[in-house]
C-alpha cells in the first residue's frame, strides 16, 4: 500500500547544525582564508532562510533576537573577502585579454586591486575583534538554540512560509527581468537563495524532482552571483563610462565587462522562466503530498 504521508527533514538539527559547523570551521586557524569566510557567510544565510520559514511558529523573542545575530555575523564579514573576489575576477578577465589589462598597467585602481597582499604575521585589531565577536555571537546563538522547542512544527505552515518565499522571488523576477538594475538583480539572487535553502527541507516530498529544482536554482544563483562580481568591479575601478577622458582601453575592458554580464544572464532569465514566470502555483511544481512531521 502507497504511503499516504511523506515526514519533511528534521529543522532543528540543520539549523542548530549551520551554528555549529560556522563554529567549527572558525576555529581552526588563527584567522580564517577566505574560503572558511565563504563558507561561514553561506552557513548563516541558509540558518536566516530557515528562520523566515519558522518565525511565525516560534517564540517572538528568539526569532528575533537570532535574525540580529546571524545579521550581525553577516555584516562583520561582509568586508573580509571581497577585495580577494574582485582580484580573482580581474585576473580571469585578464587570462582571457591580456592585451587589454598590458594597455592598463598604469591605471592604478587596477594594478591596486590585482596587487595580493602580503601575509601579515598577525591580523590587524580591528578584524581580530570582529572575529571574537562572531565567536561570541554564535556561542550564545547556539546556547540559546539548545533550549528553543523546535519539534512540533505544522508542516501546512511551512509549507505557507516557502509559498511566500516563492511569491517573493516572483515578484522580484518580475522587476528584475523588466529593469537590468543592479540592485533588483542582487535582491534577486539572495532572495533566490533563501527559496533554495528553505526547498531544502521539502526534497522528501519529491527527490527526483525538487532536487532538480535545487540543481537549477544553484545554477541559476552562481551566474547572477558572477554577474553581481563585475558589477562589483565596475564600481571598484571606478568606471564610468560617461567619462570623455576614459583611456579607450578602460572604455573596452568595460564593454568586456557588459559582454560577460550579458552571458551570465542568457543563462540565468530561461531557467528563471521555467521557476518563477507569474501564475503557477508552488505545490504543482513540487508535486507534494499530506504532510506530517
């Protein structure tokens, strides 16, 4: 006989689970790459998609007081590895065209940014503070996790909370796909991202499925992530081209730069289609059952 229920991933384990392993990985050097920077950033935003998936069943005060913290964390690192993209992203562009970037060896935002730092012996105080601050911060985020009842969640209103997620990206997808502005697009993929993180916790429903629903969406949110890179660089070199003064190289590394842009989104906008094109309904993509759990 067919089950006639399907249980939905465990939510307190994962989440507390992001906390812990953050916790982990900032503990294993003196100060983390920037690879760990990634991965801790990436562990607190699915942990802030879970809890706008839960909020409503928990108590105000800690789904408050976790949304600051995991926030905070956020913030505290949001510095620590951008330069090292923005210098990942110049020398890929450079791989590709080198002739351009030899025209440009005396533009000094660029020879600035392409520039690695020399390893320091020890970091600068203010990041070592910033760093004991996360530490704080995620200690008490997991004490306080330890005690909050996460057991008896009604999986209808889960189910609700990712509908509304899902509403929210369609609406952006909307913007973003009639107005190419930078900040729709970047709004875009993390809200992107939440869905994906959230949709996690429903793969029971339909493996086969939702996983490739997850597969396209990460796809999807790595290209407007690279697209969201250039933008990044395009304002870090300063360039502007409205400038009559701009060096026609500078001027042609920033129609490179739009060209690549371009690629990301042709790959992006058929996959956003398929997903988030306005009147179709979540539970048909997902193709679910009664839920318990």
């Amino acid at each position: 006989m067919e089950q006639d229920f399907i249980k939905l991933r465990q939510i307190k384990p994962s989440f507390a689970g992001y906390i812990s392993e953050a916790q982990k990985l900032l503990e294993t050097e003196l100060f983390p790459d920037e690879d760990t920077v990634h991965d801790v950033r990436v562990l607190m935003k699915k942990a802030r998609a879970v809890l706008r998936m839960i909020s409503s069943q928990l108590t105000g005060e800690y789904a408050a007081r976790e949304k600051i913290a995991l926030r905070e964390v956020g913030r505290i690192m949001s510095s620590w590895r951008d330069t090292s993209v923005l210098r990942k992203t110049l020398k890929y562009l450079k791989k590709d065209y080198p002739d351009i970037f030899m025209k440009l060896g005396d533009n000094e935002k660029i020879a600035g940014l392409m520039k690695k730092k020399e390893k320091i012996a020890e970091p600068p105080q203010e990041i070592m503070s910033g760093l004991q601050n996360i530490k704080e911060i995620l200690n008490k985020s997991g004490f306080r996790t330890r005690f909050e009842p996460m057991n008896n969640f009604d999986a209808n209103k889960l189910l609700i909370e990712l509908e509304v997620t899902y509403n929210q990206v369609v609406n952006i997808y909307v913007a973003s796909r009639n107005n190419l502005r930078q900040k729709d697009l970047h709004e875009f993929r993390k809200r992107s991202k939440d869905f994906l993180y959230q949709l996690w916790f429903f793969r029971p429903l339909n493996p086969s499925v939702i996983k490739k629903l997850e597969k396209d969406l990460d796809s999807m949110t790595q290209n407007l992530g690279k697209y969201h890179d250039l933008a990044q660089l395009v304002i870090s070199i300063g360039y502007d081209y409205k400038n009559e003064l701009n060096d026609p190289s500078l001027n042609e590394l920033g129609i490179i730069i739009r060209n690549k842009q371009d690629q990301y989104l042709s790959k992006v906008w058929p996959v956003a289609y398929k997903i988030f094109c306005p009147g179709q309904k979540l539970v048909n993509i997902l193709g679910f059952k009664l839920l318990v759990i």
